[in-house]
C-alpha cells in the first residue's frame, strides 16, 4: 500500500503484493491444518479448499463489483488449469526423477480417490 501511496511503478506494487501473500497462504494452511484436527477431516478438507481459493474468491469480488465478468472467468479458467497442470507436471518430474519406471501403491490411490461402490 506504501508502494502504491508513493505512485511507485505498478510494476513494483503488483510484485511487491504478489510477495506479501506468499507467508499469509502459508499461514492459511497451517491454519486449516489445526482447526482439522478439531472439527474432522472432511469438514477441514472443505475448508482447506474454500481458503486455498480465497486469492482467487477476492479477486473476483472486486472484479465483479467492477463489472468484469471476463475477468472473473479468466481468473477462475486460469486458477484451474494452472493448479492442475502445475501440480500434476510437478509430481511427475519429481516422481520420475531418477526412476526408470514409476510405481504407486493401488491401496493408498484408492483411499484419496472417490469411490462409486
């Protein structure tokens, strides 16, 4: 906000706000992590979920609020796919690495995986 308040380079406010919220996101997962162990695992994966998101639920807010509905769909597209690329690309680089063939436990993929029996 001081950055901003000086009439810095947008440049410099963006990445200096971008900075800021790394420590709070982990913070917000900690967070989570504890009140799980209070109110159970399911009602504290939905709340991992929902405050994992809560960048992108902000955006939107003052977006919409703005009138950019585009923005908002592109914020929520992008928040999607980057996740899911970002994470799946990672566990395979780092899964593959030094590894001629990659193995997983069907037990322990089961028991993340949703069950339709």
């Amino acid at each position: 906000m001081a950055l901003d308040w000086y009439g810095a380079n947008p440049v410099a406010v963006f990445a200096a706000a971008a900075l800021a919220i790394i420590p709070l996101a982990g913070l917000m997962g900690r967070s989570t992590e504890h009140l799980s162990t209070y109110v159970g695992t399911t009602v504290g994966g939905l709340l991992s979920a929902s405050l994992g998101n809560a960048p992108e639920l902000i955006i939107s807010g003052f977006a919409l609020k703005e009138g950019l509905v585009d923005v908002v769909k592109a914020s929520i597209t992008g928040s999607i796919l980057g996740n899911t690329l970002f994470s799946l690309g990672l566990s395979m680089i780092i899964g593959g690495w030094g590894r001629e063939r990659q193995r997983f436990n069907p037990t322990v993929a089961g028991m993340s995986g949703d069950s339709c029996s």
